[in-house]
C-alpha cells in the first residue's frame, strides 16, 4: 500500500513532462537548457526576437529605442509628443522607447487641454492611456437646464373617498 502514492506522484511527473515538451513553452524551455549545456550563453527566446523586431516597424523616439510603448487617448485626433518629438495623431499610436531613460509625454487632442506625464524605467506595463473629462474639452457646451425640464409634482386628489 505504501507504493501507491509513489506512484501516483511519478505518473504525475511524467504525464507533467511529456505535456510540457509538446507545447512551445516545453520545446522553448528544452532549447535554452540544450544551449546552456553546450555553454552558450546566448539564450535569447523567441519572444525577445518578437519583441526586437517589433521595435523596428515602430516609430522610434530616439536612435537608442528598444522597448514598445502603446499610448492610447480616450479622444480622437489627439497628438503625441514623447520627449519634445512630435510622433504622430490617433487615438492609439505605439511608439518605441528606450527602456532604461525617463521620458516626457504630451497628449494634445483637438479641442481638449493637454496632458502631460513623466515617467521612469522600469516599464512594467506597455501601455500609457490618457483620460480627457468633459471640462477639460472646450466646444462640447453642457445645456443649460430650462424651465420646460423642471419635473412637475403630481398633484394630491382632494376629493375624499
């Protein structure tokens, strides 16, 4: 009875193993620890490749760029500059950072005042949204509110029953 448990806990591991080197994680992991045992040092994945190359089809704030940062507005039209460099008009523009330097970034929409906010590495998350309310949008006029919008009382029946 005492093999039981044994058992079970190897057929988990091998169920566990073989599960693993049939997705790509398992081949991945199985790569970097093949390379590493030939002593090669560059274990570079292929999500690192994807990302590398996604900087080059990404506008580039600087020459030294290696990161992509998605900057998103909650208003159309709305211009970004990142570091004192214009880098385009849209709702959501994806440009490409350095990842170890502090950065400047303005959102200016159409009819709205601007935002601007600095930020520092690490860059955890890649994404950056800027969030306009109705006061800081000129030309959207809330209406006034009228004598015909007064909610009327119902009137009380005097009549006794």
């Amino acid at each position: 009875m005492k093999r039981q448990p044994v058992f079970l806990l190897l057929a988990f591991l091998a169920a566990t193993w073989l599960v693993g080197c049939d997705t790509k994680l398992g081949r991945g992991l199985e790569k970097t620890f093949d390379s590493t045992k030939e002593g090669l040092t560059d274990t570079k994945t292929n999500i690192e490749d994807q990302l590398s190359k996604s900087c080059q089809d990404t506008l580039k704030v600087s020459d030294d760029a290696d990161e992509v940062l998605r900057l998103v507005s909650s208003e159309d039209n709305t211009l970004f500059i990142v570091d004192g460099k214009e880098m385009g008009r849209a709702k959501q523009l994806k440009v490409c950072i350095n990842s170890k330097a502090k950065h400047t970034i303005v959102a200016k929409p159409d009819g709205c005042d601007e935002k601007t906010d600095k930020m520092k590495p690490p860059y955890d998350f890649p994404i950056y949204e800027f969030r306009f309310m109705l006061a800081e949008c000129k030309g959207t006029p809330t209406p006034a509110p009228t004598s015909s919008t007064k909610s009327k009382k119902p009137k009380r029946s005097t009549q006794s029953n």
